[in-house]
C-alpha cells in the first residue's frame, strides 16, 4: 500500500497572474495553468484541444454549439474556427443557425436590457433574448426567405445537413457560420431543426404546399443520423469540443453507440472538451462529466477531457484567441477534410 507523505500534496505552488502590457490572450491562457479554479480549468481545455489538434492521427473534431449564441456576438468566433480548421463537423440548435442567416441577410442584434417592459416590446414587435433586442418584422423577412428556399428544392426527403447547405450557399460571400461552412466543405448538422424558426419557416413552406395540392419537402432526422454516424465510422479518431449542452451534446455523444447498436466495431471519442455553466447534480446532459459519458462507451477510457465550469460567451473567444496564436505551426499543418457524398452514404473522407 502507498503511503502519501505531506509533501506529496505540497509539490507545486500557485502562481500569482502578472497582467503585462505586451501580454497575449495565449499568454494569459497559459499562464492560468497555475492558478485554481475556472481559470486552471480553462488551461485544461486549452492543452487537451492544442494535444488534439497534434495528435499523430488526424483528428476529426466536432463541435456541439447549444444556445443562443449568435445573438451575443459569438458568430465570428466560430466563422475563426471553421477557417482555422479547429472544427470539421458543426451541430448547432437552431436558433444560432437561425441568427446567422437573419444578420447574414444584413439585419442586427442589438443592446437592450433584461430589465426592459417586455409587454412594451411586444408592442413594437421587439424580442427579447435576455439583454439583446431584435426586430420582429425583421425575423419574418428571414422566415419567408427560408421558406422559399425550401419552395424551389424538389419535393423529396432532406438531411437537415443538406436543407442547411443549401441555406449557406444562398449567404455565399457573407460573413456567416452557414456560408463560411458550406464554402469549406463543413457539414452542419441540426438535429432539432424543426424546434427552430427555421423549422417554423419549412412548417409554413409545408402548410402552403398542402393548401394548394403540392407535395411538400421533408427533413428526414433519421437520414441525420446515418449520416454523421458514417464520419464517425471512417473518422480515423475523433475529438468533441461543447459550448453547453443540450441536444448538439447528445447528438454528438451518441454516434458510438449508433454505431454498437448498428453492429460496427467503433470506440468512443479520443479528446473532449466543454465549455458549460450547467452542473452534474441536477441529472441533465449539459452538466453531464465526461466520466460519466465513459460509462456509455461515448468517450475512451483514455480520453483526454477538461471542462471549465464557466460563461461560454467569455471563455470561448479567450480559448480560439489563444489557439490562434499559440497553435499556428499545428494548423498550418492540420489539413482539411474533403467529405464526398452520394446521396445519403458517405463516400470518403480526405485530406485536401
């Protein structure tokens, strides 16, 4: 039996930070590696993501993006992300995909206040999302310009991946995820697409088929799952990256066991990591630890994981921020992946 002396538990001393005038957010991050708390778990997260991007076998990441967090200002770090090739597969709500499409069509979010008479609002058509304010008016703009979408494709079953391409190719040249990802071949998957605005925009595409005798086109959910089952399976290893939780957590979470239920020899995910102000104790798979995923076989007994209990709208621009500047010889490396459809199977996955 080991013994553990008192000096076992006395090795290495916290280190005050020691802001500088020529520090970089990299630096800061780095530095956080000796201090306690969110600011060390947030370390943590940056050496298991900068240990994954050099990872001997190229990692395919995905990135689970819950909430709402295009309207708080988060939209271009995730656009640095896709063309840093720190993600390879987005799964996204909804409601930040449908954000982006609304400002990619040149409309805003604006500054408001959580304190502000939401029946006021109302009256003017203004929504609220916490301290952020939209127009309304503005949001059945993007609503019709969806559904028209929807209107000129043939009338056949979809992936939400492929409606989402052809929503991204309609932004083409503008600063949005949905663009960004389609011209680098990014596949974005939403697997509640239909708890959305953009479901709700396919749902009046879909009502006025029916009320004049056309057949309308469907999102086919399960077509989602054999699809990012298959990059997955062909994934040589594979790493997770969660803003939150939710439904983008889950979905990601359970390709291995698609794939063990479908009869495949797979393993869990290699690298995961999380950003998320949700806890463990409630039940709920936001706050889910990444041991307990190892019970499912959703991550590898080996895995290498960090979580920051922490705001994702303050730590996910210091954690690309310091990505970008201390990992670049590991992204100018990091080759991009080539995914080659035919219909619903997935060919291939190449480095290009």
């Amino acid at each position: 039996m080991v013994k553990n002396e008192k000096s076992d538990y006395l090795k290495e001393p916290v280190r005050p930070i020691e802001p500088k005038e020529d520090m970089l957010v990299g630096d800061l991050v780095e530095a956080f590696e000796h201090t306690s708390y969110q600011s060390r778990n947030l370390a943590r997260c940056f050496n298991a993501y900068r240990n994954m991007l050099s990872a001997p076998d190229r990692v395919t990441v995905f990135f689970g993006f819950a909430g709402a967090m295009v309207p708080a200002g988060m939209k271009k770090v995730v656009i640095s992300m896709i063309k840093n090739k720190l993600i390879d597969v987005l799964v996204s709500t909804g409601a930040n995909l449908y954000h982006d499409w609304h400002e990619a069509r040149g409309n805003r979010h604006y500054i408001g206040s959580q304190k502000a008479n939401d029946t006021k609002l109302r009256e003017m058509f203004i929504d609220r999302i916490y301290d952020t304010f939209a127009d309304e008016e503005k949001f059945r703009e993007s609503d019709n310009a969806i559904k028209n979408i929807a209107d000129k494709l043939e009338p056949k079953p979809y992936s939400s991946r492929e409606f989402l391409e052809k929503m991204g190719q309609a932004v083409k040249g503008t600063d949005s995820i949905l663009a960004t990802a389609a011209e680098n071949g990014v596949p974005v998957f939403c697997p509640a697409l239909n708890d959305s605005s953009i479901g709700i925009a396919i749902t009046k595409h879909y009502y006025e088929c029916l009320k004049t005798n056309r057949t309308p086109i469907a999102i086919d959910p399960i077509k989602d799952n054999w699809e990012i089952a298959q990059i997955k399976l062909k994934s040589k290893s594979t790493g997770v990256v969660y803003v939150g939780g939710g439904t983008p957590k889950n979905y990601i979470q359970q390709t291995e066991v698609m794939l063990e239920v479908m009869g495949f020899e797979t393993i869990g995910h290699k690298y995961a990591i999380q950003l998320t102000t949700d806890d463990a104790k409630w039940g709920g798979l936001s706050g889910c630890t990444f041991e307990e995923a190892q019970s499912w076989g959703k991550i590898t007994k080996d895995a290498k994981m960090a979580t920051a209990y922490i705001d994702a709208t303050v730590a996910l621009p210091i954690l690309v921020t310091a990505l970008i500047q201390k990992c670049q010889d590991m992204i100018a490396e990091r080759r991009r992946l080539k995914l080659t459809w035919d219909k619903a199977e997935l060919k291939s996955i190449q480095q290009i």
